[in-house]
C-alpha cells in the first residue's frame, strides 16, 4: 500500500500553508449561531488554542498550526507574518472568523483590560512583595548588602570571584531598582 502524497493528504491552500479543510470545518461546531463563538472539537494545544496538521508551501515540511491563525489566513489569504490573531471574545477554542483581529502584545493586554481580567506574576509592570523562596544568582545577603550601601562593588567582586568591571555593572542595577524590584518593599528582619 502507498503512502498519499502531502498534496492528497491536505489539498487545500491559504496563504502559504496547505490544510484539509473538510477535516477543519468537521471539527469546528458552528451550530451557536453567526454571532457566537463557534467552538473547536479537535486536537488543542496546552494554551488552550486549537491545533490542526497542514505543511508549509514553500518548503513542503509538516506542520502543526493553531486553527484561529489559518482560518484568519484563509479568510484574507495572507500571512500575518509576525502579528498576533487576538480572540476578541477571550474564547482560545473560538474558530468565528468576526470574533479574529490582527494586533499586537498590547492590544491583548488592552482587551483582556477591559474586559477585567487581572495578570498574575511580575509581568505588565507589577511588583512582588518580597523575595521568592529561591537562591539567587548573587546571594541573598550580597544583594541586600548593595542595596543598603554596606558593600561597594570591589567587595561585591571580591566576595563572588568576578571582574570588578561586571561586579560594577550589576551593582548599578542592583540599587537603582533594574533588577531585584521586590528590593523597594522588602524589609530586612535581623
């Protein structure tokens, strides 16, 4: 028995990937309505986002892709490129081609914004409260030693068997605030 060829296994083409869209659409529920989200039932990805095989025209190799960038490149036939295709109903599994848009980081964060969500962690400008419980590259106490100004950095070098030049750099980091944020609000218990 052969094996088919890619063109036969994914005969479709948008942009610059080959799909099968009879295989795509049978795992898209459609049946909400035009206004409503129209769920994915197939393969995801651990992110929540659909997954579905295609290959790339170009080079011919195999490919998995996430189902909302293809069905945004089959709707307009073109690559994205670099651009994110943002869900603007917050729904990873949608597959409605009027809930895709075009954008960026930003207008992600904006959307999830106003829609109310909260980040959690240290990305978008928060602050953690103190230190982890973790080691740190440097040494807990070296670091506060710098922050506090009882250590230059020649004993910074010194302490840690680096060049005065790096010890100089990461110092400078150090107290004014560019790594370690959590240093403002940490208070020392001795």
């Amino acid at each position: 028995m052969r094996k088919k060829s890619i063109e036969k296994t994914f005969p479709d083409r948008a942009a610059d990937v080959g799909y099968n869209a009879a295989y795509l659409y049978e795992k898209i529920d459609s049946s909400a309505g035009v206004n409503a989200c129209w769920t994915y039932h197939g393969a995801q990805h651990r992110q929540g986002y659909g997954m579905i095989g295609g290959y790339r025209l170009a080079t011919g190799k195999k490919i998995m892709q996430t189902v909302h960038r293809l069905l945004w490149k089959i709707q307009n036939n073109s690559d994205p490129g670099k651009q994110d295709i943002i869900h603007t109903c917050g729904n990873m599994t949608c597959c409605n081609p009027a809930h895709l848009m075009l954008g960026n980081a930003k207008m992600i964060a904006d959307i999830r914004t106003a829609r109310g969500h909260t980040y959690s962690g240290m990305p978008y400008g928060w602050k953690a409260a103190g230190p982890r419980n973790q080691t740190y590259r440097h040494g807990l106490n070296n670091i506060l030693d710098v922050y506090h100004n009882r250590i230059d950095y020649f004993e910074f070098a010194r302490r840690l068997n680096m060049p005065p030049a790096r010890a100089k750099k990461i110092c400078a980091d150090i107290t004014r605030g560019r790594i370690y944020t959590w240093l403002e609000t940490y208070k020392e218990t001795q």
